[in-house]
C-alpha cells in the first residue's frame, strides 16, 4: 500500500508490526544471510555458531541434497556430484565457461535452438546421480538453507528478501538469480549490486560523504563501483568489472603450479577437487605468512609435497591483479573522475585479503584501501538494510539509492552489428524506445534480437533474447511503425514491449529467452520442490494472507483519516465497502478467498494512492517543504 | 497545488518546477531531482502490491528521463529546440561549414594517432582541446536559444555538437583500446 508510505512530512506513518525481511549474500564461494534486529544489521549464524555458508552443494542417488560444510567435505570424494561455485554458470551456456576440461562436472549443453521444456534455454546444466539440474536449482538449494536459517532465528515467515548480484552482472545471470530465489520460495524484494549493498553498510555506519569507490574482488566475480555519498543519497556514478575473475583464478593458478611442479597431467575429477581444494588453503596461508607447505596424496597413492612462498605466488598471480585495474580506468572514465576525486576505497570479498591485492590498489589509487569491515559480511549487512527499508519498516531516516545498468542494451541491425539502445551507467529505471519498419511489401512479422555488452558486432556481445513480433497489418514496405519500448526495472532486469503506431495494435511478442528458465519452467520447478509440502504451503499461505490483508486494512484506515478528503462520495464508499468485505474473510480458513477480497480492496485505492502521492509531488514542485523531503543519512 | 501535478503530459522543465530555458540552474535541478525520486522511486513501494510498483516504476523511468535530458547540454538543446517545434535534421542535414568538416578531420586523424602510439598525454590534450571547443559551442549555444531566440541558428550550433559528442565518444573508445 502506498498509503503507508506517502504521509506528509513529519507526520508518522500508521503503527504497524515489524515485517521480517533479509539480506542474501549468495557468493560464489560462501553465502550469508543477515537482517536487522533492533536498528542494527546482524549476519544470522546457523546453529554450530557459523555465519558463513560454503556455496556447496552435493547430490546423492537417493535424490537427498547436502548444501554447505558438509556437502564441502565431500567435494573432492563425490566431485562429479558436489557442485562447488555455481554462481559462475549462472546465466551461462556452455562456451561461457572457460575452464570446462578443468571442472569435475558432467556438463550437459543446451543450446537455445534445440531447447527442450524442462530445461534452461542455453544456460549450461550439471548431471548428477540425482539427475540433470541447473544452475538455479542449484542456488536455489544455497537460498533454501538461508532461508529456513533466517526463519528459524526469527521466529517468523519472511515477507521478502534482497538477494545481492555482482554489479557487473548481465540480464541473464540477474533472472537465473532471481529464478533461484523465486524457486527457494522468497519473495524477491530487489536484486541488489553487491558494490553498492557494501557502500551502504559502510556509508550509514560512517556518516560518509563524497565519492567512493568499492573495489569487489570475491570468489568468482569482480566488481567495481564508483558512487557519490551525499545528504542520504547513494548514487552509482560508473560500475564495471569482470563476471569471469576472482579468488577461484588465484588457486587455478596455484593448482596450475602444483600440476607442473609434479609433471601430472589428466587427473580424476577427485584428484583435481582435492589439488584445489590445497591450493585454496594454502592461497589462504599465504595472506599471513611467508611461505606454506602443501601436502596432498593423490588417488594412486602419489605424494604431493611442495613449499610455495609468498613471492612466487604473487609473480604467477600478478596479471590477475593487473586485470582488475582495467574495468577501474574505464569506470573512473566513465564518472568522468580521476584517482584524485577518490576519498575512499572500500574493500569488499574475501580475495581482498591477499597482500598483492591491497598493495596493488593502495599504489592506484594513492590511499591505503579503507579495511575496517569484514569484506566477507559487508555485502550482506548492507543488503539487509536495504531489504528493512523495502520491506516498509522505516520511517523517517530514509536515504534514497540510485543504480545503474552495467552493460550497454542493444539491438541486432544489419550486418551483424549491436545498436545501444540504452548505454551503460544509464540511471535505473529507465527506458527506451525504438521505432521500426517492415521492409518487403505485406510483412506481418519480424524478429528483434536484443544484445547486452559494450562490443559492436553482436557476436562479441551477450545475447539476450530474440523477439518474434507478429501480427502486423499488412501494409507496404516501410508503412508499418512499430515501437518497441525497452524498459529495465529496479532489478537491472530487461523487460520488452511492442505496438504498432499506426494503427495502435499490440502486437504479440514471443519471448525467446537466450539463456532463461521460463516461466512454465519456474513453475514445474515450484510445484515438484513442494508437493510434499502441500499441506505446509496451505497453511502458510493462509498466515501470509492473514497477515497482510490485516496490514493492509490498518493502512487503508489510517490513509482515509489523514487524506479522506482527496475522495468523492462514490470512491470512498466503494473502498470501505470492500473493506468489510476483506474483514468479512478473515474468518474463513481460505487464503484464495482473502487475496481475491484483499486484490479487490488494493484495486479500490490505486487512484486515491495516487492522488496521494501526488500530492506528495505538488508540494515538492511548490517549492516548499523541500528541507522536510529531503532524506537524511 | 493541483493534484494532478505528476503529469505525464507535463514537459520536463515543468517537472521540475524549472523555466524553460537553455541556461538552468543546474544544482536546483539536481535538488528538484533527489526529492523527486526520494518520492517515486521504486524502493519507496517495494512491499506494495504489482499495480503500485508498476505506476512508480513508470514515474521514476520518466524522472530519470527527464533528468538525464536536461543535465546533458546538447541534450537540453535538442529538446528546447523540439519544444518550440524546430526540426533540428541531425541525421540528413550534412551541411556544415567547410572549415569546421576540416577541424573534424583533423581531430580524427589526431586520436587515431595517439591510439596507435599508445600516447595517453597526447589523448589527454586532445581531450582538454575538445572539451574546450564544446565549452564554446554550448556558450554560443545560450546566446543563440536564450537571448536571440535564433532558433535556426541554435540547430546548426546542435548539429555541430553532434559532432562534437561523437569525437569525445571515439576519445573515450581509444582509451579503452589503449587499455587492452
């Protein structure tokens, strides 16, 4: 209900209870999930006291599935069944991943022409003994963990959650991710860029202002932001990065050294999961000591036993360092700033803790890098305090956050080459427009295929979906005007619409998602993770219901006592009517019953919502008041 | 204050309560901005119903439409010029005074240099030159819109910022080629 939000300034929003929501930090590595208890973010802990949950998760022939330590201990015995840093085949199809003949994992190519219900459209799958799964299943089984984790600290069923993305982000790793959730059973409230979820921990902790930049190195990803802190505004001003680059590279290298160290080549998949497994370890040694001893038996009984010092290991690892420095030049360039305007640098994930990393962004940006926070727990302190935001439970100490799209959209246009409809750093939500003609006689369809990515032939970029518009009337060539409006929401997430000017029909698009789950997909997925939880889900749902519907009648309530006035006679019987109605099925034990009273309530006040936020506006726009508006850190 | 002041039909300058002029005062628009988004942003209703969070997605794209016009200033031209009906025909009016095509030629051919070279102080000059042109440009600019009220004049000034973008575009390309 907007009617809760938009009372005047300085007038307190209606009373109402604390709506339990979370922040998820799904990793590559380690996932966490955090809330705010008593105006302070939290990392919740699972019962043995962790905050950290390894991003692992194993399959067994009984269909059972073991997610974090325990799944973890397993990797190198059940590698081909353990899936370990799934977030790097989120939203990506085969030829993506780089390192295939490296990983454990029977992978299974989906190419989006011969896709098949059931599956992911291009996005890369991983048979197990319990059978082919995708990514999203996968992440999802991580958010489950969480998402029970949370429920049980709190005592209580989520209204939603804020599940944070790497920045750097595509369209398509952004829906798998939200797909995930969506299958966990969360209600997504936002997706969030990791960079900015860490700069407003930090920012709010630290009453920042100025511009700073967050540099992002976790396990799979690296992201870099660049923002503007003022007056309780977060604004992105540039981000960037690598979807492809971050701590699993570093112990690839160090795996790399130990293969040639020893002369192996073609080892098991276990032999390769237990050499990583060492390389990460001693990764790890070496951010406090100068040399480490890494000693593994291989599955033939062959020793390894060598001793990597800290020097070697940041020469074999220096242009993975290097690599990080690019998407930074690019995003200072982009904000239009140099190293200068740059007050302070957050570190973020856990690769940040390696010496080479600090040192080499200490010397770019000529400042010891700000190291003060938990880089592994910052992302998710930050977006539980988004997600209490979103979840309505502030008033008053709002602050405002403005984010931006990382990668160009565009579109296929002849010869091969991408279009940018909307370019990068454009401020969310935004949209675009594009007006397109047929070019033969009597043409009634046409295919748009959008692209995402910063390169101009469309085969370097990512593509994201083909678009089949059908139903064009029949015209001459170039009589037809077809606008295709392309608009990305809060999330980053891409959304397509079209219609025929001329004659103002919609015309009906078919959406191919390139590397997506569908929606029927999604739903499949839901009802067989929850058949046998059928009876739960009834009765959840009718809490849930119960819950809301009871909200939404306070709220409505105290809306009319404050802005009554903005109604004639007829709209505001209709709402109280509806009121009672929705009070009325309160009593009966149906959930579909109360959503049905509780829809028709909410359609009754959308005009009278909006007139209160407009008046909201007007005041603004009337020049007055406007130290009142303005959020505050 | 009408009610019915989250207009879609209202121009940007109206949105922000700004008069319609090339000149503006850029951190009232910026103020105007934060405090408009403070109230439509899509954060503000994440826990409403579908319908809601649609209407302030809606309102936040055309806010952030609106700011990201008037903040650029060939952008702000463009749509001054289209508010008081002039068709600007940057894309099929090539006509442009001989010695300025020649300068563009030239600057061309500079950052194609500097790229090969790998000389990023010779691209930085290059860059403070052009941004200094622009400056000139957008200078001119206010006088033609603002005082003159030259309309037809104002256009050739935006057709030749077009340019002008362009050039700052393949600056920007060549520092990121120059980074591979």
């Amino acid at each position: 209900m907007a009617l809760l939000q938009i009372s005047e300034p300085g007038m307190s929003t209606a009373p109402h209870q604390h709506r339990l929501a979370v922040g998820i930090d799904l990793g590559t590595t380690n996932s966490l999930v955090a809330t705010v208890r008593n105006g302070i973010s939290v990392v919740l802990n699972d019962e043995n006291g962790s905050a950290l949950l390894p991003s692992v998760v194993r399959y067994a022939a009984d269909g059972s599935v073991t997610v974090g330590e325990a799944a973890q201990a397993m990797q190198s015995e059940d590698a081909a069944n353990t899936i370990v840093s799934v977030k790097r085949f989120m939203g990506r199809g085969l030829a993506d991943i780089g390192e295939v003949s490296r990983l454990p994992y029977r992978f299974v190519d989906t190419p989006a022409a011969d896709h098949k219900p059931g599956q992911g459209a291009g996005m890369v799958q991983l048979r197990t003994v319990a059978g082919v799964k995708s990514p999203v299943e996968v992440s999802a089984e991580i958010l489950k963990v969480l998402r029970r984790r949370a429920e049980a600290a709190l005592g209580g069923e989520l209204v939603g959650a804020v599940i944070t993305v790497p920045a750097y982000f595509d369209d398509a790793q952004r829906q798998a991710t939200k797909d995930a959730a969506r299958l966990a059973g969360l209600n997504v409230l936002r997706l969030l860029n990791e960079p900015t979820a860490a700069a407003i921990a930090y920012g709010l902790d630290n009453a920042a202002e100025g511009v700073y930049a967050v540099y992002d190195l976790g396990g799979g990803t690296f992201d870099i932001s660049i923002l503007r802190l003022s007056r309780g505004v977060f604004e992105v001003l540039a981000a960037n990065g690598d979807s492809a680059l971050g701590g699993d590279d570093f112990d690839q290298r160090i795996h790399c050294w130990l293969l040639e160290k020893n002369h192996l080549s073609a080892l098991s998949p276990q032999d390769t999961r237990l050499l990583l497994t060492h390389a990460r370890a001693a990764k790890e040694q070496l951010t406090e000591h100068g040399e480490t001893h890494i000693t593994a038996v291989l599955s033939n009984g062959e020793v390894i036993d060598n001793v990597l010092t800290r020097s070697e290991f940041q020469a074999m690892s220096q242009n993975l360092v290097q690599r990080t420095l690019q998407p930074l030049r690019r995003a200072l360039r982009d904000a239009k700033l140099g190293v200068a305007d740059i007050k302070g640098v957050v570190m973020v994930g856990g690769a940040t803790r390696m010496p080479q990393v600090q040192h080499a962004i200490g010397e770019f940006f000529g400042q010891e890098p700000l190291t003060n926070l938990d880089p592994d727990k910052v992302v998710a302190l930050g977006a539980a305090i988004q997600a209490n935001l979103l979840a309505g439970n502030r008033g008053g100490d709002e602050w405002l956050l403005l984010d931006v799209i990382p990668l160009s959209l565009g579109i296929e246009t002849m010869g091969g080459l991408a279009e940018k409809i909307i370019p990068r750093n454009s401020t969310i939500p935004t949209a675009r427009a594009q007006e397109f003609t047929t070019f033969k006689d009597g043409q009634t369809a046409m295919s748009i295929h959008v692209v995402q990515g910063e390169r101009e032939l469309v085969s370097d970029c990512r593509s994201l979906a083909k678009f089949e518009l059908r139903g064009i009337p029949a015209m001459v060539a170039g009589a037809a005007r077809i606008r295709v409006t392309f608009q990305v929401d809060a999330d980053g997430l891409l959304n397509v619409s079209a219609r025929e000017m001329g004659c103002g029909i919609e015309a009906a698009i078919t959406v191919k998602p390139s590397y997506g789950l569908s929606d029927t997909e999604i739903t499949r997925m839901l009802q067989e993770s929850t058949q046998h939880a059928q009876d739960d889900m009834q009765a959840r749902a009718l809490r849930e219901q119960q819950a809301e519907a009871e909200q939404l009648l306070e709220a409505v309530q105290h809306a009319l006592e404050l802005d009554g006035g903005l109604l004639d006679q007829a709209g505001r019987e209709k709402i109280e009517a509806r009121m009672v109605a929705l009070r009325d099925t309160l009593q009966l034990a149906d959930h579909l019953a109360i959503k049905r009273a509780a829809t028709a309530l909410n359609e009754a006040t959308v005009s009278f919502a909006q007139a209160r936020m407009d008046k909201s506006v007007a005041s603004v726009l009337a020049g007055k008041n406007i130290s009142d508006l303005e959020v505050k850190p | 204050m009408q009610l019915a002041s989250f207009d879609f039909q209202q121009n940007h300058f109206q949105l922000f309560g700004l008069a319609q002029s090339y000149r503006i005062d850029m951190p009232r628009l910026e103020q105007q901005y934060r405090a408009l988004q403070a109230l439509v942003h899509p954060d503000k209703s994440a826990h409403l119903p579908d319908a809601e969070q649609r209407v302030a997605m809606q309102r936040a794209t055309l806010v952030n439409e609106a700011y990201r016009t008037l903040r650029s200033p060939i952008r702000r031209a463009r749509y001054l010029l289209s508010l008081h009906g002039v068709d600007i025909q940057e894309e099929n009016n090539t006509v442009m005074p001989q010695d300025f095509l020649m300068a563009q030629m030239e600057w061309r051919e500079a950052v194609v240099e500097a790229q090969q070279a790998r000389d990023a102080t010779a691209l930085g000059q290059l860059e403070t030159r052009m941004e200094h042109e622009t400056r000139e440009l957008e200078a001119q600019l206010a006088v033609k819109i603002d005082a003159e009220k030259d309309y037809a004049a104002a256009a050739g000034l935006v057709r030749k910022l077009r340019f002008m973008e362009k050039l700052a575009e393949e600056i920007h390309a060549a520092y990121d080629a120059m980074d591979t």
